[in-house]
C-alpha cells in the first residue's frame, strides 16, 4: 500500500495522483513494490543486478511507461541498473523520477543508470524529475546516469528537472545519434542553500543527417554551486546546438564548460552559453505592472525555468 | 492629477552629470500631452522619475494631492501609474497571455486579450502562445509592451516613443486606441514622441531640451514652432563647420 507521503511524492516526481494508466514499476526504499505491464509492454526484474529491463514492443503507440522511486528512509544508498528496449517505430513516454524524503540525519542516495535502446524510426521522450524534502540534516543525494543509444530515424526528447531539494547531484548524460537520428534535451535546474550540481552531457552525432538540440536553464542561489560540462561530437555530416542560460543569485557560482567537436567537414556545431543576474529593466517592468521585487523575481525565475 | 515639483536628476557617471534641471509640470484630468524635444534632453529621465525608476535628486511629484515621491515603483503602479518601456525587456519562458494577463490582473474589468492585441496590430492566434522573448522582432514587442500598458486602469500612462518600430500601417490603429484607452478610463496620457501624428493627439506639448522645459502650451501654438525647428536643436550646428573632419572612405 501506498501512504500519503509516498503519493505525494509520487505527485511530485511523475504527475501521479493515482496508480499510473499503462505500464509501471514504483520502487520504494531499494525494492519494488508495485508493478502493472500491457501487452506491449513488459517489466522484468534484472536477474544479475538490481533493476529492471522495459521492453516496448515494435509499433507501440502512444503508451507509457512509469517508474518513480521513492526514497523515504534515511541511510539509504539505492543503486539500481534499468534497461529500456523501446522496439521499432513505437511512440512511448517514459517517466522516471526519484523523490527522497529524507527526516533524518542520515545520507539518503538514489543512483539511477538508465540505458536507453532507441529503435529504428522509434519516439521516445523520456522525462525525468528529482525532487528531494523532509526537514532532517540527512543530505540527499541522486546521481543519475543516462545512456541513450539512438538508431537510424529514431527521435528522443529528453526533459530532465530538478528545482531545490536535492542536495548533491551529478547527473551524466551520454547520447549516441545514428543516421537521422533526433535529440532534443531541455534541462531545468534550480539549487539554492548550500546545494552542489553537476551536469554533464555528451552527445555523439555519428550518423549522417543526425541533429541535436540542448536547451539547459539554471537558477543558481544562495551559496549554491552548479558546474555543466557540454561536449557535442560530429562525427558525420550532421547539426547540433546547445544553449545554455544561467540566472546566478546571492553568493552562488556557476560554471559551464563547453565543448564543440568535430570530426568532420559538415559538421555544424553552435554552442551558446551565458550566465548573468536578473536583469534589472525586467524586475522594474514586473514592478511597473504592480508586482513586488519578491514577485517580479518569482515571475521572471518560474517563466524561465517553465 | 499628476505635479511635479522642481524635480531636478543629477547622475554620478564618473563625474555628477545633470540630466533634469527644476522641472515644472502640472498634468490635468482627461488629457493628453506629447514630450517632444532632442534626443538626449531628458524625457525618458522624466518618464522614469515619474514612475519611480530614477530618484529625483531634489523636488516632489504628486498624484491626485498624494506625495509619491519615495514611493516604490510597485507603490505607484498600485496608484494608477503605467509606463510603457522605450527599450522593452524581454522574458524567457514567458509567454505573450501570460505577460499580459499580468499586466491586467488589477484591472477590474474583464478584457479580452485577443482584441487588446488587435488594437496593436498584432494578430492574436499568432502571438498568445509565443515566449515574450528575443524570438520576437523589436518592433513586435514594443506592440506587446504597449499591450501590457492598454492592460491597466490607470490614472496615468506614459508612453516612451510608441511609435519606434511600429509600421505606418498599424500607426493609425495605434493612435486610435491611444485615444480610446483616454476616453474609456479616463487616463490622462503622457506621451514622448517625436511623430507629427502622435503630437497631432496631444492637448498640450511640452518640449524638453537640455534637461529642462522650454516650452509648454497648445498645440497649435507650439507645433508651429517645432516644424520651423527652433529649439528642437541642443546647439546649433551647420554643416561644414569642422575645419579638421576625419574623412571617411
């Protein structure tokens, strides 16, 4: 049975205010505790290592797959291993998410190594939120590791967010683009107190016609720190572009370290990165619309991170 | 309605440069007026000190009797004070409705945002779902930013050039809902422009040059004036007058 919290937590991180529709696996403090699979798709516990294998079936439309953790114990190191197979020309959602709630003084940690294989012509957008609470001093801690393996035709979109409440995080991404294969990532971060963040995302275009698109937004406050390193790799006739925007606050620091690689003569990589304030002319536009600072801040940081 | 009180606005920019020197102004109920003058004279200051951007550095303003001269920005607009941007700032992730219905949440009355922004030439279907961001035009924007000021009940409005980016097409349609806006709230306008068209709406003209005004009155008596180019110059200049010119090409 799921309590209150768990639901909550489950709100948080997958949207759920119930028991999914479609394909699930929650995962409560290291073991799993609810499954459902369709006909299309299947959920298997991974025999050698903990974790579970998705396998969607070719031509599956328009299902989901769900499978929130939850973390609501304290001196918890979780690491699970999961496996997606998403079969030809299917078009699926894949929601995976981890909330700790953490109450205690103990360290609370979630690794997720999630490896993605992105079939011929399939759409797979993954989405993946982290949301971390509980009053004690215990730290939270997710580190997720993402691999995506995209074949000919295939398009992925990958939405990663994680606003406050996690305490440490090193998110890697690795995603290889086979001949006209899609990407596009948007990553919303937002760390404040004392909060370190790291992200780190690698993207091989190796196919010809490949294409990818990041779009990374941060908000960095108080004395938090948050370090992104970018590397796009064209390795074919292909075309990638990252942009990466910070707001940095308080006392916080950011820094991005981008990387543009090409190993070929038409390859067409972009990279843009820019860190700074909030701009005073739009706290004082909000201001003149009858917003407080306090509000106008809000407003401008929630569209930003939106 | 609107008085300001000897407001003079000195700025330190290395050494104290003084951009408004004792500026007098009494804005009746129910009119428009036009700023016009040089660039560089002051009326964007104005615009700003009167919105509480810039602290005068010495004088007062009024608003219906009430002191506001260290009122907060936020404290003026909830007075009835609007002030639409020469320069407008734009927002990532916010979209066009939702600057919008900002802008008109303390708006008693229910407006419809499609018409609003018909009335600045903008095709809402088009623009209602789009980030208020550096995907649009400037001109574009300034649309939306004078969208955001048609939004309010206000008192006063002040407009910083309108007209810049904005096409002759849309300019009549423009000018209209300026006198619309006038007419339905009851707004006193304040306008800086230096479009004959727009200082054709105006009660009154005021010319500011130099950080100081000028001249102030009817119209007619000073649109004269303005086209015979007096005063409109802050020092006189010919050409040919440099001896020693850089030469170019």
């Amino acid at each position: 049975m799921l309590s209150s919290l768990d639901k909550q937590m489950l709100e948080r991180v997958a949207d759920l205010h119930e028991i999914p529709q479609g394909a699930y696996n929650i995962r409560k403090n290291g073991v799993g505790v609810q499954r459902n699979t369709t006909a299309n798709i299947d959920i298997m516990t991974k025999k050698d290592k903990p974790g579970i294998d998705v396998i969607v079936k070719p031509y599956t439309k328009g299902e989901s797959v769900h499978i929130p953790v939850i973390v609501t114990e304290e001196n918890i190191t979780d690491l699970v291993y999961n496996t997606f197979e998403i079969g030809a020309y299917s078009d699926v959602l894949v929601v995976a998410g981890c909330g700790i709630h953490n109450c205690g003084d103990q360290k609370s940690q979630h690794d997720g190594i999630h490896t993605f294989f992105v079939r011929k012509g399939a759409k797979l957008k993954y989405v993946e939120k982290h949301y971390g609470e509980g009053d004690g001093r215990g730290a939270r801690v997710l580190n997720p590791k993402t691999i995506i393996e995209a074949e000919e035709g295939a398009v992925v979109e990958l939405e990663m967010v994680q606003i406050k409440g996690i305490d440490n995080t090193l998110r890697d991404t690795e995603v290889r683009l086979g001949d006209k294969a899609k990407l596009v990532v948007t990553e919303r971060l937002l760390t404040y107190l004392g909060q370190e963040a790291q992200s780190k995302i690698t993207v091989e275009l190796n196919g010809v016609d490949s294409s990818a698109q990041i779009i990374s937004r941060s908000v960095a406050q108080d004395e938090s720190r948050q370090d992104f390193y970018f590397d796009l790799i064209g390795r074919n006739r292909s075309r990638g572009h990252i942009q990466c925007d910070a707001i940095i606050m308080h006392a916080a620091r950011v820094l991005s370290t981008p990387r543009v690689s090409a190993y070929h003569s038409e390859a067409q990589l972009i990279h843009e990165a820019a860190i700074g304030r909030i701009e005073s002319e739009q706290l004082v536009k909000l201001m003149s619309l009858g917003l407080s600072e306090k509000e106008a801040e809000e407003t401008i940081l929630k569209g930003f991170l939106a | 309605m609107l008085e300001i009180q000897g407001v003079s606005l000195t700025m330190d920019e290395g050494q104290t440069v003084e951009i408004l020197r004792n500026i007098n102004l009494r804005l009746a109920e129910k009119k428009i007026y036009v700023i016009t003058g040089p660039n560089g004279g002051g009326k964007s200051s104005l615009a700003k000190v009167i919105m509480g951007v810039y602290p005068p550095s010495a004088g007062k303003i009024f608003l219906d009797g009430q002191d506001i001269t260290t009122k907060t920005i936020t404290e003026r607009a909830l007075l009835g004070l609007g002030y639409a941007f020469q320069n407008p700032p734009r927002f990532k992730g916010l979209k066009v409705k939702e600057l919008i219905k900002l802008a008109a949440s303390t708006n008693p009355d229910k407006l419809n945002i499609g018409d609003l922004l018909h009335d600045v030439g903008l095709c809402a279907q088009d623009y209602l779902d789009r980030d208020a961001d550096a995907s649009l035009s400037g001109g574009e924007m300034k649309r939306i930013e004078i969208a955001t000021v048609l939004a309010r009940k206000l008192r006063v409005a002040v407009f910083d050039e309108p007209e810049a980016g904005i096409d002759l097409w849309s300019f009549q349609r423009l000018a209209e809902t300026f006198k619309f806006i006038h007419e339905k709230y009851e707004t006193t306008i304040l306008i800086i422009s230096h479009q004959e068209r727009i200082l054709d709406l105006a009660d009154e003209i005021i010319l500011i040059a130099n950080g100081e005004i000028s001249e102030q009155s009817d119209k007619d008596k000073i649109l004269n004036k303005i086209l015979k180019d007096e005063d409109c110059c802050s020092s006189q200049c010919e050409k040919g007058v440099i001896q020693d010119a850089e030469f170019a090409g």
